[in-house]
C-alpha cells in the first residue's frame, strides 16, 4: 500500500502561488503512479483566513478536492495557531471522489478501496489512526487541573491515547499500519539543531510512538524533513521554505507500507532552495565568499553552492566604513557574472554599448525642434550651418 505523505502546507495569501504549486505536483504524482492514500499530517493553514476572494480560499479547498479526487485523503489538525477551531471543517463538505477525513483523536479508521470508513469491514487495506497536536481542549475535557497540573495531566492524557490506539491496532495485526501525528517527538533534531527533550512542553515520546506499532508515522510540525530515531516516523517538512531560516528542499514521502514493513522514497516540490551566507567587510574584502568561473557563472567557495537557489548574502560592518562597501555593485556582479560589473547597456550588440547616432537621408544629423520661450518653435542641432552651407 503506497501512502503520500506531506505536512505543513502553511497556506496563506501571501505564499498561495507557492503551496498550491505544491499541492499540484503532490496530485500530479498520485494520479501518475496510482497512491492508496494521501496523509497530510497538520498545519495546512498558516493562520486563520477571512473566507474572501482575495484570500484564495477557494483555490486551495479546489487544490485539496482534486487531492480527494486522486486518492483518499486523512488530515489532521495542526498547531493551533495554524489551524484554528474548525478550519479543517471546510474539507470535510467538499464533493470528492474518494472523501477527504479529518482524523478524531482516540478513533481508528480503515482503509477501503474508495475511502475511509469508521465500520468493522474484512476487506479494509489499512488501519490509520490521526493525533493531532495535543490541545486542552479534547484531552483535558474533563479535568479541572491547575495550571502546574496541566502539562503532565496532557502528557498522562497522550500515553493513555496510545495505549487506546495500541489495543485498536492489535485487532487488526495482519493489514499495515498508518498513524499521522502533528507536534513534537522527544528525541527530534530541531533545525537549529537543539533537540526536544524527552518530558518537556507536552511532546511525545518515541516509546510512546512505538507502543502504537504503526508500521508508518507521517509526522508534521517540524518544518526540516527527517525521520525520527529508528522508528519509521518521518517529518515531511514544510512544502515551501517559509524564510531563510529554513534551507532544506521542500518535497514529500512516498511510504510504501506493508503489515510488518515500510520503504520510503523522498521526492522533490518545484521551490528553490533557500541559502543564508553571513560574512563580514574584512573577511569580504579580503576573498568574497564566491568568485567567477567561465562555465557556471557563479561558484561559491566553501560549499557554498548557489546554483538555483535563493540566496541571502548579508555582509555585516560598522557605521563608518560602510563607504567602503558598494552593495550595488557587488549586486550586479552576482547577478551578471560575466558582463562584469554593469548592468547590460542600452544596445548591448553595439561596442560602445549605446545606440549608434541615426542620420537623416541627406547623411547629416538631424536637428532638434524644440519648444523655447513663450512656446515658440526653435530648432535645435545643425540646421543652421546647413543653411550656412547651402550655396548661392
Ligand atoms: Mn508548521
């Protein structure tokens, strides 16, 4: 069974171009090599959006739907910030071949040919289970825990669900396994490197992840693509890179998951990758962190490949020497490596780069009319020794 994996769609008005782009090459690929299952595991929304036409709501229910129409699709609700009460609501009245199903915590769902079901049936592919970012709201419904309570009550609320989700799995132990999670996981590489540490926030632990056995995690939150320890838990990441913090390549997993086993391939989404080169006036002038080479245009030293990437390049100096620095120029050097330092002329097919000074038919060139004083019409040019020329 072949499973589409992607996370953190962060849709908003200001980046749609870049998720939709996203979401069309995950369709494209579902409908080309036949996906059983599409799992989008939170964050589809970056904020809440105003229902508008100018927010392009209705571009991305469309970009979903077509999804829906391709392969079932599981969704779960991501950081609440993101995806706020309800948004996820909108997917789930959407007509779609194959029904889109927003996961409740706790609940298993099964797999079928043409969707998910909630109904005992021997002939379900799969069971999926969806936990979507730990929230007060359904774990804690019924506690009147104190504010220090809090997080270990959600920490005891969140093992209890896994065991729950364990026991549901263990009916079925001879169809795969898929649960989708949003949030942390204790014992996760951050992209700045620090790690979650095992009982903070109200992260979940990898032991709790393995105590489910699903044989897939389609994990989102953490916006860098990784798997998690040993298990096979996997981070899609994010399906475009929000800023320059973030330098991985946006792409998705395609998981295929049997009873017992799992494979997985990453593949790409049609986004540069972003690139942050931070150096300071000495070390720039001394040697920039790029020269130019005759084949590739641009080749950065120290690794510092840009070849299609987006590139951020900070050059950090005091106040005052900051004459010494022509940023305009340095510019136009990485933009146009081999015209040199300038931007392309006027005429670039001309040697002196200007445009070649027109003559009229008599082989002198033309005067100006010009508008002098009181509006009256002057020339300007060599009229005058033309007629100074012309003979008696
Ligand atoms: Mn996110």
């Amino acid at each position: 069974m072949k499973v589409l994996h992607i996370a953190d769609i962060h849709f908003c008005k200001d980046r749609a171009d870049e998720a939709l782009a996203s979401l069309r090459c995950a369709e494209e690929f579902a409908v080309t090599y036949g996906i059983d299952m599409i799992a989008i595991a939170g964050d589809l929304f970056d904020a809440a959006v105003l229902n508008s036409e100018n927010a392009r709501l209705a571009e991305f229910v469309g970009a979903i739907k077509r999804l829906g129409d391709s392969a079932p699709v599981a969704m779960v609700y991501g950081t609440p910030s993101h995806d706020v009460d309800g948004s996820l609501e909108i997917f789930q009245t959407v007509t779609c071949r194959y029904g889109i199903t927003v996961l409740e915590p706790g609940q298993a769902y099964l797999l079928l040919d043409d969707g998910f079901t909630t109904i005992k049936n021997s002939e379900s592919k799969a069971i999926v289970f969806g936990i979507p970012e730990p929230r007060k709201k359904y774990l804690l419904a019924n506690s009147s825990a104190g504010k220090d309570e809090t997080e270990e009550t959600i920490r005891d609320a969140m093992r209890r669900m896994c065991y729950l989700l364990a026991a549901k799995r263990r009916e079925y132990p001879d169809i795969p396994c898929v649960a989708l999670y949003h949030g942390e996981v204790a014992g996760t590489q951050l992209q700045n490197d620090q790690t979650v540490e095992r009982g903070t926030g109200i992260s979940i632990t990898i032991d709790d992840l393995a105590g489910i056995g699903a044989d897939y995690f389609a994990l989102g939150h953490i916006h860098k693509p990784q798997r998690v320890g040993s298990l096979n838990a996997y981070y899609a990441g994010s399906v475009y890179p929000k800023n320059f913090g973030e330098t991985h390549k946006a792409g998705f997993y395609i998981a295929d998951v049997e009873a017992g086993s799992c494979m997985e391939q990453r593949h790409d989404f049609p986004h540069p990758q972003n690139m942050k080169i931070e150096t300071t006036l000495d070390e720039f002038l001394k040697k920039p962190p790029y020269s130019r080479t005759e084949a590739d245009g641009l080749d950065f030293d120290g690794g510092n490949d840009v070849r299609g990437k987006k590139v951020w390049l900070e050059i950090s100096c005091d106040k005052a020497r900051r004459s010494f620095a022509n940023a305009e120029a340095e510019l136009q050097k990485l933009l146009w490596p081999r015209r040199g330092r300038r931007l392309p002329r006027h005429n670039p097919r001309h040697p002196r780069g200007n445009r070649p000074r027109r003559r009229d038919n008599r082989g002198e060139y033309p005067c100006q009319k010009v508008r002098g004083v009181g509006g009256k019409l002057r020339h300007r040019g060599r009229r005058k020794r033309r007629q100074e020329n012309r003979g008696p």
